[in-house]
C-alpha cells in the first residue's frame, strides 16, 4: 500500500526543507500576514491572568496540529486519578456545533455527541468518565463552572499553552519530536502559534512521538535550553474500542481492514495501524476534525466494496464522529497507550508534584 499524500501546499512550506519557485513566492506572500498574526499576538500577552480557587495544569503546544495533546490529557487525568485526585477537564471544544459553556460529562447518552461537545472533550469524557470534562469559549467561566458542578481537586486545561486569561500552576508544552517547530516562522507563513521564545514560559517540556529517542538528544536536534524540565513519550497501540462507551473490540487479526483517519498527521495513524499488526488494504485521510456527512460514508463504503473488507480502523477520536453514522460497517477505533520514555523523568508524576503543583 502506498504511503498517504498527505503534505498539502502550507504544509510543504512550513516544513520542507527545499523549496520550489512556486512555494518560495506562496511563503512571500504570506509574511505580512504572519506579521499581523504577531500584532495580534502581542495585544494577546497583555491580557493579566486570573486564579481559580483550584490548581490549574495547563496541556498545550507551540505548533498547530499533530502533537498528540488528547491522549497526552487522558494519560495526565489518569495518573492524577491513580493518586486519588478528582479531576476536572476544561476544554474550547473546538469544532462542536453548539456555543457557551456545556458540562459533556452531565449530558444525558443521546446529548453527548461529537457535534454538541467536540470531538476531542466527548473522546476525553468517553476515556476517563470518572473525570468532569466542561467546554466553552470562556475558558475561565468554563474553569469557575467546572469547580461548582464537579468539584475537582485539580483543573487539566487542554490546548491551552496561548489562553493566557486563566492562570495555570503548571505550564507544559508538547512538542513533536519528528515534526518539531517546521521552519521556525509564525502562522501563517510557518507552523508556530507563538515565537519560540514563549517556551520560557513552559514550566516542562513534553517530547512526544519520541521514538526512543534520549532527552538529551531531542534538546539538541531542535536546539531548545536546558533550563526547562523535559520528559518524552510515545504512543503504541493498546487494542480497539467500538461502540458510544468505547468498549473493548476484539482485534481483527489478518481481515484486511480499511483505515479512515481525519487527523493532523494521517502518516502517524497508518504507522500505528502497521505497529498493531493490521491487514490495511486501503486508506482515505481527511482533515482534521473532519465531521462526518452521509456523502463521506458512502465513499467509504464504496472503497470497502471494492476491496472486499467490511471492517474500517479508525482513531478513537474519529469513532466519536463515526459511532452515529448509519453504515453496514464494522467501525472499530485504534486505542493507544502512552508509554513514558527518557533517562531522567520515568515518572512525570513525580516530576508534576515537585514543581509547581505540589500543593496537590
């Protein structure tokens, strides 16, 4: 099978690192965008933050897309959770289709879709549903909400590391180890949400997609300082879910399978679907937080018809999507598992509770 195309033309720019004629011109054109992308960025850091009578752990990142932030969130509310915390998720929602602040985690069964929370919080509140999991574009109101509906010991504020309203106790930044910071520039002409030395405010540095690879050396290969805590980690498969619990799905051993994806970096997903020891006869990649409609389905089931395969792998994150769509088609998610890497921090835990959040 061959590997997706998955680069578009912005995204050949940010991170190729030779460039055709065309693409050098795009990236011209796109500077004085970027230079009012930093305008705005800088009446942004104005703003003062404001405490909440919880600590607050901020996840977030420095580039758009890709870094895997939502299963980084559910490793964190799982070993919060392993120390007896109750814990609380405070999320924008992205790409949902209501507004104003809604606690997922309190929606009744037939409520709590994709399209009424956002993927990413309804894939969290499905993985962790002993947490609170609250969404809104008021990120503080959504915080204040959660520490009167939930009553938590400890708020994780996901995709957060640019909301600089809300105070956080501890500040990580996640950081994919392939991709890295692309070609160092600000959107839209580069990948990065804030130059890089908004890093000095991260409090830890979290490599992820590490793959093995030495903190020592993922500093090096993307020149970062040493006076930031770092830990890495990467992401294996761990087995399959189905169904709107996400319940266990046995693994589909040599079916050939079809791989849907609609995420940032689709490359990743078919390698992971190769580490499960998939069949993969064929692919189709979306974008990401692609919401599903009728016309999509029928290509996939087009493709799968002629093929031959009734079965379709997707992420997990994607099966919160696809989980209502009317299909004659097994549709399984591929769970992953966050295991921890690196010579100095094998349990970030101890890392979180000797530094800014000891008061936990």
């Amino acid at each position: 099978m061959d590997e997706p195309r998955t680069n578009s033309l912005i995204e050949r720019i940010w991170y190729s690192e030779r460039h055709s004629p065309g693409q050098r011109l795009s990236a011209l054109a796109l500077t004085p965008l970027s230079w009012a992308y930093r305008l705005g960025l800088a009446m942004h850091g104005a703003l003062k933050p404001v405490k909440v009578d919880r600590p607050v752990i901020s996840v977030g990142n420095l580039t758009v897309g890709g870094n895997g932030k939502t299963p980084l969130v559910i490793e964190l509310v799982s070993m919060l959770q392993g120390r007896g915390k109750r814990v609380a998720v405070v999320s924008r929602g992205y790409g949902r289709a209501s507004r104003g602040l809604l606690v997922v985690s309190e929606l009744a069964e037939q409520s709590r879709t994709a399209a009424t929370a956002g993927d990413e919080p309804l894939l969290i509140s499905r993985r962790c549903p002993q947490a609170g999991v609250v969404v809104g574009e008021d990120r503080l109101a959504a915080a204040r909400l959660a520490i009167e509906r939930c009553d938590p010991d400890v708020i994780v504020l996901d995709d957060a590391f640019q909301h600089r309203r809300l105070h956080r106790d501890l500040n990580l930044c996640a950081i994919h180890a392939g991709r890295g910071f692309g070609n160092g520039r600000l959107l839209p002409r580069g990948p990065l949400r804030e130059p890089l030395s908004a890093l000095q405010r991260a409090d830890m540095l979290i490599f992820t997609y590490s793959g093995g690879k030495q903190i020592s050396e993922l500093r090096s290969m993307h020149n970062l300082p040493d006076n930031i805590p770092a830990c890495s980690l990467d992401f294996s498969p761990a087995g399959f879910s189905k169904g709107p619990e996400l319940s266990e799905a046995e693994h589909p051993k040599d079916e050939p399978v079809f791989a849907v994806c609609a995420v940032a970096a689709p490359e990743g997903f078919l390698n992971t679907c190769n580490q499960a020891g998939l069949n993969v006869a064929g692919y189709l990649a979306f974008a990401d937080h692609h919401s599903f409609e009728p016309r999509d389905i029928t290509r996939i089931e087009s493709a799968c018809r002629r093929l031959g395969v009734e079965t379709v792998v997707c992420t997990e994150k994607d099966l919160v999507r696809l989980q209502d769509s009317t299909t004659y088609l097994k549709i399984i998610g591929l769970r992953l598992e966050a295991r921890w890497t690196g010579e100095k921090w094998s349990d970030p835990v101890s890392l979180f509770y000797s530094t800014s959040i000891s008061k936990l």
